[in-house]
C-alpha cells in the first residue's frame, strides 16, 4: 500500500483493517468512550469493539453503520467496501454474502480443518504456508466468517472431512491440540454435526476435492467448489444436485457424530498414530 501522509489516511504499511480499528479507537477518545459506552451506542459487544480496534475482525457493513449513527460520522460506512475487498478476494465474496445468510451449511473438507471450525493459530499456521504479505488480516478474515455462530438462530452445520486431516497438527502442537478440543466442543453444540471419514475408506465421492453445499430459508441450494486458485458457485440444479447426493454417500462413509468424536479424542490423548 503506498505511503500516504495525510492526517485520516493509512501510512506505511498499515492494513486497512488496522486503520478501520484505528479510526474507531481515535473518534471514541476524542468522545471520552470506553469500549463499553461505544459498544452500547453502536449496539454491538464489548469483545466486538475490542476485535476491530485491534483488526481481528472484518466489520460487517451493518456494524459500520451503527458506528456511524453512534458516532455522528459517515467515514466506517463508506470506508467498508474497501475493507472488504482488501480482506476477501472478490471473487470470493459472493460466497461470503451467501454463507452468511445461509440456514444450513453442509460442508466437506479432505486435507484441512473446515474454515469455520478452525482456531485463530490452527489459522494463522495454515495460512502463513504461502508466506502472504497480509497474514494477519487473512487470519482475521478467516475467524470473522464464524460470526455465522453468533446469531439469533445459528445455522445447522455439517462437516464432514478425511481422517488425515486429523494427522495434520497444522501451527505446532499447542495449537493442534486447542484445535481439537475446539472441534469437540464444537460438536457438542445442538445444531452442529461433525464427521469423519476413517482412513479405512480408500475411496468416496469427496475425493475430487472440497466443496459446501448451502441452504436458504428461501431460493434453491448453492453448491461451491474449492480451487487452487479460487472456488466457482454452482447455480445449475443438476450440479447442485449431484452435489447434495456426494454430500450424502460422504455422510453414509463417514464414523458416526459419536465414533468421530472418539477418534477426534484420541488424536488428542495421542492415542493414534
């Protein structure tokens, strides 16, 4: 990003995410705000506040807004779409739109932990793989799709994914191992379903590659494919359709929530090789 020096604008360089939480700390002490007066005007929480000012978190536009009104400004709403295309690609936030709003998520995984279930440092440890110039806001961008779990009715999710991502202890062995109890709590929550597919299955329908199927209150499924490069939508009924069935044979190969969650534990205990 290039240097710019005047006052208001990012330097260096500066995230615009960093900048965003930059802008929210600079106008609430100018007001005399704590964290907890501008979360109760913005009509957000105390933790929210803490994630933006401290860029692990994308803002949501709707939040932006609030902040605005709450403020008595107009700089986080119009500033939010270039958040949003500095911390998703652009072809991939028409995902991110759906997936928000979607009431079921069925998703498949064949070499990592699914997005939404991962830690912050399971996160920070995949994703530093490819040596990005923007790591920290990947990370935050990759923990602020979970805010799907925070809302009134959180969707029904499904994972399913192989056994050998559980030999993965992707970000070291601290990590790893706060990523499985995170898994396992996850799995105890009513509407979430966690499965894996034992390593005694050789060959299922998810070995093309991982994909998501999403549902919606109103409108058809969408199926999504993930890419090296990038993931593509899938809007045709057929394919979304040989989608959903792959889903299902995958659900059909996989443990049981209960034996999955068994041998997710004894990864954990190091009972598994």
């Amino acid at each position: 990003m290039p240097m710019e020096t005047d006052e208001g604008q990012p330097k260096g360089n500066e995230s615009l995410l960093a900048f965003f939480g930059n802008r929210l700390i600079k106008m609430r002490t100018e007001r005399g705000w704590s964290q907890e007066t501008t979360a109760a005007k913005a009509l957000t929480n105390n933790a929210m506040i803490s994630y933006i000012e401290n860029a692990k978190r994308v803002p949501s536009f709707e939040l932006a807004q609030d902040l605005d009104r709450a403020l008595g400004t107009d700089f986080f709403a119009e500033f939010h779409p270039l958040v949003i295309k500095y911390a998703y690609p652009k072809w991939f936030l028409p995902f991110i739109e759906l997936e928000r709003d979607a009431t079921s998520h069925r998703v498949f995984e064949s070499q990592i932990i699914p997005g939404l279930l991962q830690t912050e440092d399971y996160a920070r440890g995949m994703l530093s793989a490819v040596r990005p110039d923007n790591l920290e806001d990947l990370v935050a961008a990759r923990m602020s799709r979970q805010a799907v779990f925070e809302r009134e009715t959180p969707p029904r999710t499904w994972f399913v994914f192989d056994e050998q991502v559980l030999r993965r202890p992707i970000g070291g062995t601290d990590a790893w191992r706060a990523q499985l109890e995170h898994l396992l709590k996850a799995g105890t929550t009513p509407r979430t379903v966690i499965q894996v597919v034992p390593s005694r299955v050789v060959s299922h329908p998810g070995l093309a590659g991982p994909f998501t199927v999403l549902s919606f209150a109103e409108g058809p499924d969408v199926l999504y494919v993930d890419g090296f490069s990038q993931g593509r939508m899938a809007l045709d009924a057929s394919e979304v359709a040989d989608g959903c069935h792959a889903y299902d044979l995958l659900r059909a190969s996989a443990l049981s929530h209960e034996e999955s969650a068994d041998l997710i534990g004894s990864y954990l205990e190091g009972r598994t090789a």
